[in-house]
C-alpha cells in the first residue's frame, strides 16, 4: 500500500496548483465517461484542503458532498460551481475544434439562395371566365 498512499500523496501535491487540477478536470472531462469526471473531481477536492474544508466552503453538508462526488453522484449546477469555486476553479464553455466546420464563420455573411416568389392563382371565377380551364359540370 506504500506505493498506493505515495501516488496519491505526489498526485494530491499536483493538484494543489490551479492550473494543474483544471487540465486533470478537463482530461477527464474528454474521456467522456461521467464517473470519471467524478473521481477526479473527488481527487481535486481532497488535494484542494479536503472534504471538510470544501464542504464548508462550497456551504454544503459533508456527506452530501460525499455522495455527490461518488462515481455514480448527480450534483445539481449549484453544486458543481460552489465545488469549484472552493478549489479557485470555474467553468468555461469553448466551441468544439472540428477539421471541418458546416457553419460558416461569423465574419463571412452565409449565402442565401434567391427567393423564388410564388405566381398568385387567379381567383377561380376568374380563370373560368378567360377560358383557361373548363367549368366543372353539375353532377344532380
């Protein structure tokens, strides 16, 4: 378990840093499985001063903290960002990097197809009276 106890004591020590602890969130955000993110939320937490100290700073109890940071925990938005807030961290929103991108960017005005008007339809009688079609015959 010595092994054990000094990975987690050098990782804990990384992610003391800010910068450090928000690529850890973000590569494990990227790996797309939301257990994941929660472990290494946990791991950010109990590197940031532990669950007491984030518990009292994110203002919730902790044991909910506890569950919400389990690897099968659902935390609200609130949660999340007071979590965060307590390890100096925040969140970010950025658009994804694609090769090919099917928007065209802001600057370049997207090109619109001409508008094709509709011809107005004569009203029937009308078109009764110029002969272009036959007027219906009276079925009785």
């Amino acid at each position: 378990m010595g092994r054990l106890e000094s990975y987690k004591e050098h990782l804990f020590e990384q992610l003391k840093d800010p910068e450090a602890a928000a690529a850890y969130l973000n590569a494990a955000r990227q790996d797309g499985d939301p257990e994941i993110f929660m472990i290494a939320l946990r791991d950010v937490a109990e590197a940031c001063g532990g669950m007491a100290y984030v518990a009292k700073a994110a203002e919730l109890n902790r044991e909910s903290l506890y569950r919400t940071l389990s690897s099968r925990g659902n935390p609200r938005y609130s949660s999340l960002a007071a979590i965060l807030r307590a390890c100096e961290l925040d969140m970010t929103i950025q658009p994804l990097q694609t090769r090919r991108s099917k928007r065209p960017a802001r600057s370049e005005p997207a090109k619109r197809r001409p508008r094709v008007l509709a011809r107005k339809a004569a009203p029937a009688h009308k078109v009764v009276a110029e002969g272009r079609c036959p007027p219906k015959k009276n079925k009785l």
